[in-house]
C-alpha cells in the first residue's frame, strides 16, 4: 500500500536531475527530510525506476545517510536497486549497526563484486563485519589477487595503520626520470589507486627513500631524475595506533605518508580521507567515554543502551554512597545549624562542574600530546591557581549571598572557606586522575569522570562540615 502524504513537494515529480538535486540535499548539505518519504514511496508501488532517478541524484553518502533514516524493512528493499559499485561506496559510509543489518541480505556473489570496486582498506572493514560463514563465501567468490589483499589487511590488529591503510601504492625506482614515471603512470591506469597524491621512492629492497608529489612531476621536466625532485617521507610503522598516525598527519600537515612493515619495506599508504574518519572516530569516543556511555546510533534498541549505561550509573552510586558516609558523624551538629542542609549539595555541584572543567581540558591536552611529564608540573601548578582563584571568587559571592540572607559572618566564612577548598581539590583531582590512568596505560577518558566526582562530592561534604565543626561549634 502506497504512503499517502499531503506535502506539496512530495506529490511534484521533479522532471530533471538537478530539481532533484536541488530538494535532495538543504543548503548546509544534509539530507532534506522530504526526500526521505519520496524514497519510502517509491519502494511501496514497487518504482524501479523512480528509485533509479532519486538515488542516481545522491552522492553515496547521501545515500548512506538515507539509510539511516529508512526503516529496517525499507533498507532491504532499497539494496537490489544499488548497483556493485554505488554499494560499496555506500557500504563503506554506513554505520557500523546498519552495514551489519544490510550486509545479512546482500548476496555473496554481488558483495563480492562490490568488494572488488573498492580501496582495499574499505573492503576489508565490510568484510570484517560479516559473519564467518558469509565470509567465507564472499571472500571465494573475489578474484585471488583482491581477496590476498584483503586477508593480508584483516590479519593486522584493529584500529592500527594496517587496518587503516591501503595497499594500493604508486611506487618507483629513484634512478628513474620524471618522463619515466609519468609514462608508467599513463600505462598503467587502470591498476592505479583511486586517490593517490604522491609517487614513493623505493630503493631495490623496496623500502621507501623519499616521495615525489604529483603536482611537482607535472611541473618538472622530462629528464629530471625522481632523485632531485623527491621529499623526505614519514613513515608510519604497520602497527601504530590510528590515534598516533592521526597525530603524525596533523602535526607534520601531512596529504599522504608510506605504511611500513617491521623490516622498513614499503606495504601501503594512509591518505588523509582516512584521517578525517579516524580523527572524527577518535573524537566521538573520547566525548562518549567522558560520559561514561557508548554510541547508541539511531536503531539501536533502548535494552543495549541501558546496558551501556547502567554500569557507569551503578559504579556512581556506590562512590556516592561512599561519599555521603563522612556526614554521617556531623549529625547532630546539621541538627543545629540546618542550613548547611541547604549548602551541602551546592559546594558539591560546585566542585563537580569545576572538575569536569579541569578533566576536559587535561583529557584533550594528553590526546593531543600537549600535556606530558615534560610540562605537567607547569600545568598542575596552573591548575591549582585557577582552583583557588575560582574558588575565592565564587565563594566571596556565595559567602555575601549567605551573610545577606542569614546575617551570620561566621556561616559566610564556613562557606567561602569550603569552596575554596572543593574547588582546589576538582582542579587536583581533574588534572591529576587521567594523568594517573594514562601513566598506567589506561584511557583516561574512560573513567577519570567518575574519580573526579567522587573526589569533589567527598571533600566538598567533608570541607563544608569540617569548617563548619571548626568555626560554629
């Protein structure tokens, strides 16, 4: 049954590719919500055609960002209409929830096909999400040559520059001229990456010795050697953690850089399309992790996002619980004096905002390789002053605040007191914790939140009622 809709825009048939174009993407190119039914429409009257006119008007991304909006149902219909090589472009953008749902009803033979039209590193991702037994028989159905390629990529550990590579290389031998390799180039075309920015330098053992850009070929004359005209290379060795080959790229502002194995023999090459990618992943997780959470994505079901959460909740609640241990010996002195009832959960809250301040400046400044043992005492000693700056400041206006309500100049210093102490022990506990873990090996993203908590919410009850036993009583 067809989708009825009372959007104008829906029920025109736009007659030219760019009016589809045009109402397919808004102006900050994201897919316009429209389109979405269109789409959905056109697979419930069974149009082959009409699917063939608003995908054909979408980049693959776009195709893959469709998807997601598209019900389960609708996807595994949307799939037949994809030829091999817009599916794996599509396949390679999607997330990992929704390839792994798609990918269930993609035949073997067409996977395998769509495989071959993509960079060896995209290709070995999806066939990683596959099952064993669909593995098997994609992998037997592509040619000897890619599937070596791809066992070889997924026989690396994941998240490293193996997996992130690809092994297609232009590479040439540094007696060559420019004439030479430009030659080579035309000849072999067909066997060239899809996007490739420099041409490696090799000596005879196949390890890299320099790059020469292609923009600088295209300048040089014919009979230049690659040898006058090549740059020193970063080489990224085959096993480093994407995070550091990501650091390496935006340090040394690299387009491209060589992958080597153990023995210096050129494998591969990172370009930086995969690095926007990495760099994007790598964030994402370390927000998620300070939150103590996981990517839930869009079909993900409400079952595996309490499971991701509720551990970080749990572990929460027994520090909390640890923490509101220490008001218990302050008892009958809360009895007496019950507005400090009312002060406890703001020095508090306090001290948690001001140490998650601290944290996330500390958690980027370690991944960004800006915070080490070789100016961490600098930044803690910054830190601290900024605990106690902050804390005076905020004290003395929540100090004023209390003496104009309650007129008593010993309450307001108990409170002006307490939060410069909480605010100095967020600023320690914030720039400290996920040095600690990292020290350890530990990501400091992951559970440094939860340290910090603890740490404000103890010392702020302990500060508060200590002061105020010293001061009041």
């Amino acid at each position: 049954m067809s989708r009825e809709t009372d959007d104008p825009e829906l029920s025109e048939r736009p007659e030219t590719e760019e009016d589809l174009e045009d109402l397919a993407l808004g102006e900050d190119y994201s897919l316009n919500p429209a389109y979405v039914p269109m789409v959905a429409d056109a697979l419930d009257r069974g149009d082959a055609e009409r699917l063939r006119e608003l995908l054909g008007a979408l980049h693959p991304a776009d195709v893959a960002d469709l998807m997601g909006f598209l019900s389960a149902a609708d996807r595994e219909e949307l799939v037949p209409h994809l030829d091999p090589e817009i599916l794996g472009e599509v396949l390679s953008e999607l997330d990992t929830e929704i390839r792994e749902e798609i990918l269930e009803h993609v035949p073997s033979a067409i996977l395998a096909k769509a495989l071959g039209e993509m960079e060896s590193d995209d290709a070995a991702d999806v066939v990683d999400d596959l099952e064993a037994d669909k593995r098997a028989q994609v992998l037997a159905a592509m040619p000897e040559v890619e599937r070596a390629a791809i066992e070889t990529t997924l026989a690396y550990d994941d998240e490293t520059a193996g997996r992130l590579m690809q092994r297609e290389v232009v590479a040439a031998p540094q007696f060559w001229t420019v004439g030479q390799t430009i030659d080579h180039l035309r000849r072999e075309s067909k066997e060239l990456p899809e996007l490739f920015f420099d041409v490696y330098v090799v000596d005879p053992a196949y390890k890299p010795v320099g790059a020469a850009p292609v923009s600088h070929l295209l300048r040089t004359s014919r009979e230049t050697p690659l040898a006058q005209i090549m740059e020193q290379v970063t080489e990224i060795p085959v096993d480093m953690d994407q995070e550091e080959v990501a650091y390496i790229f935006d340090k040394y502002r690299l387009i491209s850089a060589p992958v080597v194995e153990p023995g210096g023999r050129l494998v591969g090459q990172i370009t930086v399309d995969d690095i926007v990618g990495v760099i994007q992943e790598e964030t994402e997780e370390d927000i998620l992790a300070l939150a103590g959470v996981t990517d839930a994505g869009r079909d993900a079901g409400f079952l595996g996002i309490v499971r991701s959460r509720l551990p970080w909740l749990l572990i929460n609640l027994l520090t909390e619980a640890i923490a509101v241990v220490v008001i218990g010996p302050f008892q009958p002195m809360i009895a007496k004096i019950a507005v400090l009832v009312m002060l406890l959960p703001i020095v508090s809250s306090l001290g948690g905002n001001a140490g998650t301040q601290a944290l996330t400046v500390a958690v980027r400044a370690i991944a960004s390789k800006e915070l080490n043992a070789a100016n961490s005492a600098r930044i803690i000693v910054r830190e601290l002053a900024v605990g106690l700056m902050n804390g005076a400041a905020i004290g003395l206006a929540l100090g004023a605040g209390l003496f104009i309500w309650q007129h008593d100049l010993k309450l307001s210093l108990v409170v002006f007191l307490a939060i410069i102490a909480n605010l100095f022990v967020a600023a320690l506990g914030g720039i400290l914790a996920p040095l600690v873990l990292d020290r350890f090996g530990r990501d400091p993203a992951v559970s440094s939140s939860v340290v910090v908590t603890f740490m404000t919410d103890f010392f702020g009850f302990l500060a508060l009622l200590g002061i105020a036993a010293l001061i009041l009583l």
